[in-house]
C-alpha cells in the first residue's frame, strides 16, 4: 500500500521550486494557484529569500501550492495513485485535503492563504515560537515541556517533540532540556497549535463557512488523532481547530503502519517527513523527490506499492 504525504511550515528553503518549473504546465499551474491565494507563488518559490518564505503568510501557501504541483508532476490526477492513503503534516493538511477531492485546488489556496494571514496576526500579539526537542524519554520529555509552560505542539514520533510557546519559555526550556535531549528552536514565526493560535481558528472558520466540502475519494488522515475521517464537512472542521491544537504525526504514522503502507512518498519540499518515517516505519520504502530528476524513482514507487483498489477509508488506531 502506497502513502502519499505532504510537509509542513519549516521545509520550505529559498528557490526549491525553480527546476520544477522547467516542467511542462508547472509555471501555470503555480501562477493560478498564487492568484487563488493573492501571492506570486512563482518569485517565492524561486528567487525570495530565506527570511520572506519564512513568513507564515508567505510559507503556508506556498507549501500548500508546492506539493499540488508536484503531485500534478507525478499524477496527473490523485486517484492514479490507487490504494493510497494521504495525510499532511499541519499545513500540509490542506494539500491532501485538496488530493482527496475534499475541497478544490483554488479553494485550499484561498483557505490556506487565510490561514496564513490569521496565524501571522495572532504570532504579531505575543511574541512566541517553538523548539524541536530530540531524544530523552518522551512521558519526561513532556514533563518537562509541561513544566515549563509550553504545549507539546507537534508529537512527532521517532523521538521528536515540538514545543510551543512564549519566548521566554522557550529560552527556560533550553536552559533546562529533559535528560539526555538536545533542545532546538525552529525557524518560524510563532506558537502554532497552541491557545497562542485562537484569533485564527475564527478567521478560518469564517473563510469555511460557505464551503461545500465533499467526501474523501481517499482514505484521508487527520492529525487530531491519526484517524480516517470519511466526511467531508468533518475534514474541513478539524483542519479549522487544528490550527489552535497539537499535530499528533506519531498517530499518523501508527495509522500507516496499521494500514499495511509499504511504500510513502512526500511531495515538496521533500524530506522532512520521510526522514521521521525512516525511524518510526522501519521497512517501508521511502522517497522525497527534490527535483525533477527524482520523478522516475518517485514513480517506480507508485508503480511498485500502489494498489489496483482504492482502500475503503476507514478509522485507523483501533
């Protein structure tokens, strides 16, 4: 069984997207996603520099447009990929919500791209931000990121939890880390899943009111619990809360492994994800195509762990 995930904010680096655009029907396909999301996704993705992708307004849609792309580089519709199972990590939600059929490519662009505007106003409140904390214990890791103040923002698995929250907590974190676990702040510009994020959990749910969203075509997991949500109206409701809580990829994961996923692909920017799979799902087959120099190995493993069926969506974790 195939799995195909997409990343989240912080994979992003300056100019990843520019020998995608060497592709037939990328270029376009890039400038009426940015129209969708009021950006010119075309100069972030190729000549922005680091400090403007990095900005939460900028950095959302342009994950989310990046891995439609690349999809569309692989598959030209996602339901080629039979027997897949989609999920997102954070941000990267919208991108297999949008695979699945749950809500169009323009639409997620234009919720994305709320999201993104919401989510930097309420960073602009407190100054806030996050850390990547690896190894140690993971009960004492979360002990002592409680202890702190902080939220346990992204379990990650494969001993990585991020940890969210003021600055001044970050900092006390670091000059306390669990046992035997490096401390390292991240690269973006806020507490995201966290009570720092609420302003923009309503900015959100207004953008998604007048959606009609339609069911998974997809089994399409959530990162609230790592489950199969079968309901389109549900999808879009747990992508407006997840935006104010903890993205749980450890259940994900397990969900995949339970699946059955033998092989996942991560579509750009690549790598993060795939990178946490080699830990936590010893035995399945991974690639993170970068360039398109990677599509041949990207589709040898379509070919290779695709299915002839698409599987039922159905809860994981059970």
């Amino acid at each position: 069984m195939l799995a195909i995930v997409c990343p989240g904010q912080g994979s992003q680096t300056p100019g990843f997207l520019s020998p995608w655009l060497e592709l037939d029907g990328v270029r376009d396909r890039l400038e009426a996603l940015g129209e969708a999301g009021g950006l010119d996704l075309v100069a972030h993705g190729t000549v922005s520099d680091a400090d403007t992708i990095k900005d939460t307004a900028v950095a959302q849609p342009l994950i989310v447009a990046a891995g439609l792309v690349t999809a569309g580089a692989l598959l030209p519709a996602p339901t080629e990929a039979t027997g897949a199972v989609l999920a997102g990590h954070s941000v990267g939600e919208f991108t297999a919500t949008a695979l699945a059929g749950v809500v169009s490519g323009a639409q997620a662009m234009s919720l994305v791209a709320t999201r993104g505007r919401a989510m930097a106003e309420a960073s602009a409140v407190t100054p806030t931000g996050m850390a990547a904390v690896l190894g140690g214990d993971t009960d004492e890791v979360l002990a002592t990121i409680e202890r702190h103040g902080l939220t346990p923002a992204n379990v990650n698995g494969a001993g990585q939890v991020v940890a969210a929250g003021t600055l001044e907590q970050i900092e006390a974190l670091r000059a306390d880390p669990p046992a035997k676990a490096r401390v390292i702040p991240l690269q973006v510009a806020g507490a995201f899943h966290t009570h720092h994020m609420a302003p923009a959990v309503d900015a959100l749910a207004a953008a998604a009111a007048d959606l009609t969203p339609a069911d998974p075509t997809l089994a399409l997991l959530s990162n609230a619990d790592g489950r199969a949500v079968t309901d389109g109206a549900e999808v879009v409701t747990r992508l407006v809360r997840q935006v104010s809580n903890p993205v749980r990829w450890d259940q994900c994961m397990a969900t995949l492994v339970d699946l059955g996923v033998t092989g996942l692909l991560e579509l750009a920017p690549a790598g993060t994800l795939v990178g946490l799979a080699k830990r936590a799902m010893p035995g399945v087959e991974t690639v993170a195509p970068k360039t398109p120099d990677d599509l041949d190995a990207a589709r040898a493993l379509v070919e290779t762990h695709g299915g002839t069926d698409n599987p039922s969506p159905r809860e994981g974790n059970q």
